[in-house]
C-alpha cells in the first residue's frame, strides 16, 4: 500500500510512576502478560503494514524495546528503532525522524494503543479520499477517565470521559471542527467559511481521538518544517489542519493567501450553488474541491485540502494505556470481554492458564484471570479477575482480587491484595494487605504492612 508506518512508542511517563522504570519501558509494560507494543504491532501485521519506525524516547529504552521486537516478531516485520530525546512531543518526534520518511503516506500510531480496528482501514480511507489527514475517531471509553492519570480502583463508577469535541459533515467523512485541551471547555467558535461551504456541520463530544493518523507526507514535513513551535499532532498539527482546509497554507510554501475582502459577497452567493449541488448529487465532488473553482467554475482560484474521518463502529474496542486507570481497565478487558485479543485458548472456566503452572490444594483461580508460566501458587488461594504474571511465587492462603501482579514478584502468605498493581521483582512479606496500591519494581513490603492508596517504590539514585 506504499505506506510507512510511525509507532510513537514512548519511554517513560509521569502518569505511570511507579509502573514503569529503566527495567520496564512503557512499551513493554505488561497487558495480559504481552507489552502493550504487542497490540499494536499484531494489528498492523494483519492489516499487511510491515515497513515499520519505532519511535522510542531514550537510548536505553530503545535498546529493550528493539531487543524485544528482535525476539518476538523476527522474520515477520520490518522495524526500525529510532531513539529520539524525552518530552520532545509527538510533533518533535516526527521531526526528529523525517528524514527517515520516504512514502508518499504515513501512518503514525500511538504504541500505546489497544484496540481492535484493523489500521488498514483508516489507511484506505485515507488513500479513497486522497487526504492530508485522516485521524481514527472511536468512542469514547465507559471505564475511568484515562487523561486524567487517576490510580486503579478508585473509580467505581463507569462513566464516559470528554476528550474532544469534533464538528463532522452530513456523510461523517470530513473533519469540520475540532476542540482538544482547554479548548472543550470554552464557548465554540466555528469558521463561517466552512459552514456556508458544507451547509451544516454535526457537533460530537462522544468520540474520542484515538491518536492514530494517516498523513501525506510531504504535507506533513512541510508544517512541522514551518510551524517549529509546533510540539503536539493531537493539539496543534491536526487543529491547523483542519481550520486551513478552505484555504490551504500548508500547500502553498508557506505563504499565506489573502484575506477575504470584496469578493466576499460573490463567494458566499456560490457556496449556496454549492450546497445545493452536494445535497442535490451526493456523486459531485466535495465541499472542497467545489471550493475551490472561480464563481463560473473555471480553474481553481483557491487551494483546498481534505481532513478526513475514519469513525470506528461503536462496537470496537479501542482504548489508550495512557494512566495507572487504563492499564488496570485494559488488563480487566482483554482477560474478559476484549479477550478476542488474545490468540491463547481460554480453558473451559474462561481463564488462561500458562504452561507449567503449579496450583495448591483448594487454590481457585476465577473467570477472567490469567496465570503466567512458571507461576506457583500455596494451599487455599483465591485468584479472581486479576493477571499474574509469569515466574511468581505465591505462598498459601494468599487472595488477589482485581490486581495485576507482573514477573518475578514473591507473595507471603496470608497476604491481601485487592485493586493494585505490583511490578516486576516485587518481594511482599508475610501478611501485607495493601487495596487500591501501586508497587513500583524490586520494592520490598515488610511483614504485617497494611496500605491503602498508596503508591510504593524505591528512590531512584
């Protein structure tokens, strides 16, 4: 299909503190016992993308992350890792690799995306339309809010968060409008030139921006070369895109077209004439290129581009590890109702049991759980709608309910853990009780501790 794919990957992240850490990348962080690369690099082999950049902030994590594609996905993919410095944006990312880029297309996706949607899709409505900009719109999650960093199981309740708010074309094709950050929460102000061109404009804030971008590339290279202050895609490259879209800069070198004056009159007359042709014959051309002819429909006066929409079913999974809440709803989801995400065989209790597990007398591990290989559990435990990661020791009369428990982590017995997450090399002493925690990597909780709410790791020297 001609296009390179961009996985803007990642490093580290504050709003995962303690989960990730030199040892354990963001990329690597464990969904149902597989990095949250995984998903995304499974889904972009089926859809046949395979010329793949892998875009991951410091050198040391690019050396994990490259090291871990070498192992899993050798023979299947081409991907190249490129390290690009910390908090330089997901614009400054792509600025730091553009010369790698030589499609006419790219792809650009969120490494920590878990979804469902094949990217081929949002790839071929990008190429129908012959866009600048196609961005993969999904519902927005009903779980805990993701953006706002919030710590697992404190949210009881499911509700939908806002993300964004977008303005969508009668055919839900064409991106009209969009309001991200601050933005939502102030009063809308919409381009008069778009409205008398498109005739109406349907408002959204039920969708959420799934941070997966189809681009032509040379337009691409062109803003992020002439708008250096430019560091976001999601809030400054896709906005610009968008508001330009009748009048477009981003094609023109740079130099902007002039300001609207005495013509005005005559262009609104003809954008009437060209509404009633869209609503008349849904086969003529677009809003755009219609916009673009003189008033007698001779040659083009103006310059247009297409921002296009690719909105996922409703249906569709799609959510962004993006906060301690997501990574312990997604770890939820794909161990229950996203488990089609998943190629292992559930057993007939709709668990997932690796290989080699050794289970106590009267040790249950409930629906919707998933033990990793190697793991040992004592007598009389209790294992519902969690993850245990692979290599753990379990001692006897343990219970963990709704937690992820990642590698190598040893639990005492008659210890208590409920709505937490405990990382790689974790040693819990006899007896700790710990609700709504996070325990960050080789911590050691001491005999007898009880915690609640409380985000435990080791200072970093």
């Amino acid at each position: 299909m001609d296009f390179q794919v961009v996985i803007l990957a990642g490093g580290t992240s504050k709003n995962l503190n303690p989960l990730v850490s030199k040892e354990v990348p963001k990329p690597l962080l464990p969904v149902a016992n597989r990095p949250v690369l995984y998903y995304v690099l499974h889904q972009l082999e089926q859809s046949n993308l395979k010329d793949l950049i892998v875009v991951v902030e410091g050198e040391d994590s690019a050396l994990l992350v490259g090291g871990w594609i070498s192992g899993t996905f050798v023979d299947r993919l081409h991907v190249e890792i490129a390290a690009v410095p910390q908090d330089i944006g997901t614009a400054g990312a792509i600025r730091a690799i553009s010369h790698h880029l030589t499609a006419k297309d790219i792809l650009v996706v969120s490494g920590d995306l878990v979804s469902d949607v094949p990217p081929g899709a949002v790839a071929a409505t990008h190429r129908r339309h012959d866009a600048v900009v196609t961005a993969m719109l999904c519902s927005v999650p009903v779980s805990g809010p993701s953006e706002s960093g919030s710590s697992g199981g404190k949210d009881k309740t499911k509700k939908p968060g806002r993300y964004n708010i977008f303005g969508l074309d009668p055919g839900k094709q064409f991106l009209l409008h969009i309001a991200t950050g601050a933005e939502i929460e102030k009063d809308a102000r919409l381009q008069k030139r778009i409205l008398r061109a498109v005739g109406q404009m349907e408002i959204r804030s039920d969708l959420m921006d799934a941070h997966m971008y189809a681009f032509k590339r040379s337009v691409l290279q062109e803003v992020l070369d002439q708008k250096d202050t430019f560091q976001s895609l999601r809030e400054d490259v896709l906005p610009y895109l968008v508001r330009s879209q009748l009048k477009s800069e981003a094609l023109l070198n740079g130099i902007p077209q002039a300001e609207e004056n005495g013509i005005e009159k005559v262009r609104s007359q003809n954008n009437q004439v060209m509404v009633s042709r869209i609503l008349a014959n849904a086969s003529t051309p677009s809003f755009h290129e219609l916009c673009s002819v003189g008033p007698d429909g001779s040659a083009p006066v103006q310059r247009t581009h297409k921002c296009c929409a690719y909105i996922a079913s409703s249906s569709s999974y799609c959510v962004r590890l993006n906060s301690i809440q997501a990574f312990m709803d997604i770890n939820r989801d794909v161990t229950g109702e996203a488990d089609h995400l998943l190629s292992d065989t559930s057993s007939d209790r709709n668990n997932i049991v690796g290989p080699s597990p050794k289970l106590g007398t009267k040790t249950t591990v409930g629906p919707h759980c998933m033990l990793g290989e190697g793991s040992e559990m004592g007598d009389k435990c209790q294992v519902k709608r969690s993850v245990i990661g692979r290599h753990c020791r379990i001692g006897s009369h343990v219970k963990v309910v709704n937690s992820i428990v990642m590698n190598h982590v040893t639990i005492g017995d008659g210890c208590i853990i409920q709505g937490s997450v405990i990382c790689s090399n974790v040693q819990l002493q006899e007896r700790v009780v710990l609700k709504d925690c996070q325990v960050g990597a080789g911590f050691v909780v001491t005999a007898g501790s009880e915690y609640k709410g409380e985000s435990l790791a080791r200072k970093e020297k």
